[in-house]
C-alpha cells in the first residue's frame, strides 16, 4: 500500500495548485475556461481565504489536490462543506489518493459539525460516478445547477436583459 500524505496547502503551493486546475480541466474538457493566474489562487486561497486547499503525495510525490469551502443549509440551521475541486495525477490514480482526500475531507465536516458534505459531477464522468456511489454517495438528480457568469452576470446585476 502507498504512503498517502495530506497537507493543507500554503502559498508556496499556488503555482502547484494552478498546474492542477489546468489538468484537471483539460480533462473535463473545458481547458479554455480557465482564466485564473497564480497571484489569483495566491489571493483568494492565501490571502482573502475564499476557499482552502488540500494537496496530496503519494510515495512522496505530489499526486493531486482538493479546494473546499464552507457553505450554509437554511434546512438544517448548519453550515455544510462544498468540494470543489478534486483531482489526482493519472500516474497515481488507484493508488487510493482520491479516496484519502475524500475521506481526510468528510473528517473535517464532522469536525466542523457540518450537516452535509457536497460535490458536483459532470454526467459523462463515468469513472468518477461509480467511485462515489461506492463510497456510499449518491446523485441529487432532482436539483438543476444554475449559472451566471461573464456577460449573463454583468448584465443581470446592471438590471440589463440577458445577452
């Protein structure tokens, strides 16, 4: 069995972080969507504390990354934690990296008394969807996501009819 590490991320990690997101667009095939820069991430993340950030090593090698944040459930009265993103190298992928991460976050939400831990799939990922039913997970499918961004956004938020 591997050596799985978990770190919270610094600084030091965001051009680390970067490299990360870019793969794992790329594989959702969305590469061209990233526009974030390092002095981005070492803002947000570092700086104004939108998010955290996990990274993992297998064997000692850096092999991926999760970014979490705390987000609030009127239904329960308690916050809950949202995932992100997780992603972990294709060469350390079955090594049980993305199930230590998942597992090192589900301890945080316990600890931090949240009543749900949360996380979106895109619906062609099918090796994804298989591993987190196994884990005892389950697809929310009666839930629509919604999106405003870019022109949509600036649009709406002016009071101006959609593009």
């Amino acid at each position: 069995m591997p050596a799985i590490d978990i770190r919270p991320a610094t600084a030091d990690d965001a051009a680390l972080i970067l490299r990360f997101i870019r793969e794992l667009a790329v594989y959702e095939r969305a590469e061209q969507e990233v526009v974030a820069t390092e002095a981005d991430i070492r803002a947000t993340l570092f700086e104004q504390r939108a998010a955290r950030a996990l990274i993992c090593s297998v064997d000692g090698e850096v092999a991926g990354f999760a970014v979490y944040f705390f987000n609030y459930s009127t239904w329960q009265g308690r916050k809950g934690l949202y995932l992100e993103d997780l992603y972990v190298t294709p060469a350390c992928r079955n090594a049980g990296a993305g199930k230590a991460l998942l597992r090192h976050l589900a301890r945080v939400a316990v600890a931090e008394g949240c009543g749900r831990f949360e996380w979106s799939v895109l619906d062609w990922n099918e090796p994804a969807l298989q591993f987190y039913r196994a884990i005892g997970a389950w697809p929310m499918d009666e839930w629509v996501r919604f999106r405003l961004a870019g022109a949509a956004l600036a649009a709406f938020a002016a009071g101006a009819a959609a593009p």
